[in-house]
C-alpha cells in the first residue's frame, strides 16, 4: 500500500489552516467551542489529535479557502484588474509634468 501524498503547495496550505484553526481554538477556548456544539470539552481536545490536521488537509484539496472573518476575499480575476488599473494609473503618473512655477 503506498502512501498517498499531498502536494507541496496543498500540504503548505492546510498547514495554515490548521495554525488559524488551533489559533482560534486556544483563543476563544475548548469549553467555549464544545458547549457552543454540544459536544463535552475532551471530544474537542481530541480533535488536536489528528481531526483537524485531516480536516484542514480535506479543505485544502478541495480548494477551498479558509481565512480569518476579517479578510476580504475576492477572486483572480478582479485582483488581476486591479492590479493592472493600479499598474496604469502609476505609469501615467509618473509622466504628468512636474507643477509649472511663477519665478
């Protein structure tokens, strides 16, 4: 049986995700989350065991993001276009005549 492995760049992003999860675990509290759930505070604990970890590895190689409440996500394309409209208005910016003086 061999082993399956995730790619580079996969394995890299549920490695992220698990930091932000366990993150946000230990800031708002296993008691916190388990009685939220329904769930006894040593499930919760267990889940650091490995769940999270496989969990996190799942949303990475479905493509899915997980990200902080306070991010803004948009898609490539409209970054795309931002970033050129940025790129565009640097140019011309850059080859606007200086102020004209009165000596």
């Amino acid at each position: 049986m061999t082993t399956p492995s995730l790619s580079p760049e996969v394995d890299a992003r549920a490695r992220e995700f698990e930091a932000l999860v366990l993150s946000r675990l230990l800031s708002a509290g296993q008691k916190v989350v388990a009685d939220a759930i329904g769930l006894s505070e040593s499930t919760v604990s267990r889940w650091k065991e490995g769940d999270i970890e496989r969990w996190c590895k799942v949303l990475a190689l479905l493509g899915i993001q997980l990200v902080p409440q306070t991010a803004v996500v948009v898609n490539a394309s409209y970054l795309h276009s931002v970033e050129t409209l940025a790129e565009l208005g640097l140019k011309a910016e850059k080859k606007r005549p200086g102020p004209i003086g009165w000596d």
